[in-house]
C-alpha cells in the first residue's frame, strides 16, 4: 500500500498535537508556531503576503512589515529541523511607482541567523497584471534556505526530459556512449510554470495562489514520505494538498475563514486523490498550436508594422488601422 492509500481517512486537525498527520489551524500562524516543537519540521514553503494592499491582506509601514515576517521567520528557523529546508516566495513591494524587491529586503532575517542561500529559483509565468509605466512583472522568487550543511536534497525526484537525450560523447575514453542521465536532467533554477488564472484547473476563489505543481518540486526535493511540511500562510491550503498528495505530514495556519474552508475541502480532495490538479510536468500551452482566432492579428499587414508583428496602437494612430471583418 502506497503513501498516499495508507492515509485517506486520516483526519484534518485543527490544532497541533503529537501524533496528527494533517493540521489546518485556523488562525495566526504565530499561535501555531508556538505549540511546535524546536527542529521538527523538514520544509517550510509560504508565499507570505507582500504588503500591497490587496483585498486579501493591509497595507501598512513597510518596516513594520519586515518586522513581523522578522518575527515569523525567527520562530520558523526554531521549528526547522537541522537537515530541512525553508523556501520563502515573494514577489516585489511597490511604493509610489518603486518597485522594492523583497527577497533582497528578507534576505538579512535568515542570513544573521545563521542560514545559507542555496537557490534563488525563479518562477516564470506568463500572465499577470499589464504595467503601462514598468515592463510587466511576469516572475518570482523562491528563495531556497538550509539551517545546516547537512541538508537533504533529492534530485532525482524531480528531473525533467533531457532535451537531447540522444546525444553522445564525441572524445574521450567515453565517445560513443551516450552523454545524458538517463533519469533526466536537472530543471535548473528558472522554473515556467503557468499561475493560476481563470481557467486554470486548481483556480479556487483565492486571487494568488500557489499552483500545486510549484509545490511538489520543492516537497518532492526537499522531504521523505512522513517528514513534516510547514505553511504559516495557508491560503487556500496549496502546499498542504501537495504535501499530502505525497504522504508528507502538513500542517499550516490561516486568518481567513472562506480560505481556511476551500483548503480544508483541498486538503480532503489530496488526501482522497481526487483534487484537480495541472499535471506536474505537463507542457505549458501554446495558444499559436491551437488554431484558435484569439491568435490571429486583426490589423491588415503594412510596410511599417514593426518586425514582432503587432502595432503599437496610439490613439493618433487608430484611425490609420481598420479591423477586418
């Protein structure tokens, strides 16, 4: 009986005890924080939020802000166990038309207490919110953290196809033989995995939340089957649901009573088999191979339409441009 069978009835605590396999604990995650024990959890993977003042989070001083995740990392480190890991996602923090990257701003919280950089993954997605005074932000970071130098990485468990597994040692004591590990190669540290949209498959009622997919490589990598997983910014319980999908232990905490109820309905649908996920993996789709009309230009062709193939249509401009019909 696999991971996952073994624990399919297994039910979802609301608090941390000794013992439980699944916690959601509905509230701050410094509550939760405080009833796990010193170097028990294998990975802590969030994607706090980033002070914007979205409808899901306030916005406030932005040095108050780097105190309470401060506050929220220190007490993270203490739970990390001496081989795990801890992957923060942030994106960037926006004043006035500034843009603040917040990796670089949390990066000093985990470095003076002792953690050392591994990666910083970049996490490529090709929609998103269209800037007209900034190029579009189309990326993230996930900054990858070790509390020691005896850390546990599995590789192997997340290789992706080699792109040219034919290929062969042309000199050598080894010419002839083919070149590639035939497990796959290492996906490297930019990762292009679609976020979640409208017609995404996981989308719930979130408005950004982590694709499933993100998750796994990370808990895949970084955990053995029955090693805690940790999320103090449950949402709406992604990294929890790819935890359990892979018989790990989660838990993880939540302020937000509709998130803390689509999470607890996700994690059942993980722990079942059952939740809709984008295959991990999967190809990411190309609108052009689709032959629908959304890819086809509607301008007529012209001597000085620019070498990519769309117009920059300024409204003194439009009226050169008529839409075919």
């Amino acid at each position: 009986m696999g991971a996952l069978e073994s624990r399919r009835d297994e039910q979802i605590a609301s608090k941390y005890r000794k013992g439980n396999s699944i916690v959601l604990f509905a509230g701050d995650c410094i509550d939760l924080l405080r009833d796990i024990p010193d170097d028990s959890v294998r990975l802590v993977v969030t994607s706090p939020p980033y002070n914007l003042g979205k409808s899901y989070e306030r916005k406030g001083d932005f040095d108050k802000y780097l105190a309470w995740q401060d506050k929220i990392i220190e007490e993270c480190i203490r739970v990390l166990h001496p081989q795990g890991s801890i992957c923060w996602q942030v994106g960037n923090y926006v004043h006035d038309g500034e843009v603040i990257p917040l990796d670089i701003a949390l990066y000093p919280s985990f470095k003076l207490r002792g953690l050392k950089m591994r990666n910083r993954i970049i996490w490529h997605f090709e929609h998103g919110l269209h800037c007209s005074r900034r190029l579009s932000g189309r990326h993230e970071t996930i900054m990858w953290f070790t509390k020691t130098d005896d850390y546990l990485f599995n590789l192997d468990t997340i290789r992706v196809p080699q792109k040219y597994p034919g290929k062969k040692h042309f000199k050598g004591p080894k010419a002839g033989q083919f070149s590639c590990n035939p497990l796959g190669k290492n996906p490297g540290d930019v990762w292009v995995i679609p976020n979640v949209k409208n017609n995404h498959v996981e989308k719930t009622v979130h408005p950004c939340q982590f694709p499933i997919e993100l998750v796994e490589r990370l808990v895949l990598s970084m955990t053995e089957p029955g090693d805690w997983v940790l999320d103090p910014f449950a949402g709406v319980g992604s990294a929890l649901a790819a935890a359990v999908r892979h018989g790990r232990r989660a838990m993880g905490a939540e302020l937000d009573k509709e998130y803390v109820s689509v999470a607890r309905q996700r994690i059942s649908q993980a722990n079942s088999g059952v939740l809709p996920v984008r295959t991990m993996g999967q190809p990411v789709y190309d609108p052009a191979r689709s032959g629908k009309s959304l890819t086809t230009q509607p301008w007529p062709k012209d001597e000085n339409q620019p070498i990519g193939g769309q117009f920059v249509l300024l409204d003194s401009a439009m009226a050169k441009y008529k839409v075919k019909k």
